[in-house]
C-alpha cells in the first residue's frame, strides 16, 4: 500500500528543496538526507552525514523483506511508524563496566540475532556495545547524540566496515534516527525513488 503524503510534509520538502540541492544525491541517500533534514530542521545534516548508497540498497531490500529492526530507545522506536520493532531496556540492568543501554543491545541480539537493522539514536555505548558482537548487521543507523563518545562511537562504527549510516559530529538523536530508517522504509524496494512528490 503506497504512503499518502500529507501537503504539510510536500510544502516541507518543498521549501526543503529550495534552499538546498540535494537532487545530486543518489536516491536512498537523498531520501535519508533529506527525511533526517527534515525532521530536524538542520541543513547541515546534509554535509554531516556518512552514507553509502549500495549498503542503503541492501539495508532497503532487508527491510522489505521483513528483517527485525532493533532500536536502542522507545523514543526511537516511537518514531518508526510503519513497523515493529525491538527494544530491551526496560529488561536490561547495568552491571561493572556495563550500562542498561549496552546490557539492551546484548539482550536484543540474543532475540533477533544476525541480520537486523540496528537503529540506535540514544546512547553512544549501545553503538559501542553492538561493535564488540558479531552481529552480521543489515544495517546499522548510528546517530546517538551527546558530548560524551558521541562522536566516537560513529568514528568507530565507520572503521568498522559495517553497512552504516553515520555522521561526524556529536549531534544526533531518537528523531534524527527514526527518521533515517523511515527513509527506507518509505521507499518502495522496487521504485527508484519514493520521496514526496516536487509539484511545479
């Protein structure tokens, strides 16, 4: 069933589109780029992002496939409209040298296992955590936010060689996050493009 696009979301793209060219972007990283524009009003997103278009192919092609989405934080998962997803913390406990939201990311892959897309908007340490497993990711959006390993984390996540979508400074968050795999999922696996319509 195609998504309905509201005309506050077209004007948004609109008025997107006429401060900034992104139609030079190939097509799932324009759609995350502009979707995590979007949904924070931040054009600097555009230069700040780390995407690689052929990992995004893959990650879109698991998705519609029915691959878990696993997300680091409710706010997260709240943000992810069209799909179930999985989020441990509220089981999780923190211990010597673990914190709840890296006990989640371990509680999490002993549920789903290899293959998910990881969506972690929240706590640098559960991007940290789910780069010691060998969890065989789908994908894996790193956006956590904050002036503490923030950064880090996805300078991390980015040598890891792991299919990613990053960026290099320290902001971030559950919106920016959710927005990036609601990219994805709004994009048919069979269309070469989906975003909201450009009306003359």
């Amino acid at each position: 069933m195609n998504r309905v696009v509201h005309p506050i979301e077209q004007e948004s793209f609109r008025r997107l589109r006429a401060r900034l060219d992104t139609s030079h972007f190939p097509p799932l990283t324009r759609a995350v780029v502009e979707r995590v524009i979007h949904s924070a009003a931040d054009l600097d997103y555009a230069t700040d992002l780390v995407t690689d278009e052929a990992a995004l192919e893959q990650a879109c092609a698991a998705l519609h496939a029915g691959a878990p989405v696993v997300v680091d934080v409710e706010m997260v998962a709240a943000g992810i409209t069209r799909r179930e997803t999985v989020c441990r913390l509220k089981e999780a406990q923190a211990g010597p040298g673990l914190t709840r939201s890296a006990h989640a990311v371990r509680l999490a892959y002993e549920q789903v296992g290899p293959g998910a897309l990881w969506v972690i908007g929240c706590a640098p340490t559960a991007l940290e955590e789910l780069l010691t497993l060998d969890a065989d990711p789908a994908l894996v959006i790193g956006l956590p936010v904050g002036f503490v390993g923030a950064a880090e984390s996805k300078a991390a996540l980015r040598a890891s060689g792991l299919p990613a979508v990053s960026n290099v400074s320290e902001k971030g968050g559950s919106a920016v996050a959710a927005a990036a795999l609601n990219a994805l999922l709004y994009h048919p696996a069979s269309s070469a493009d989906s975003l909201p319509e450009e009306k003359p």
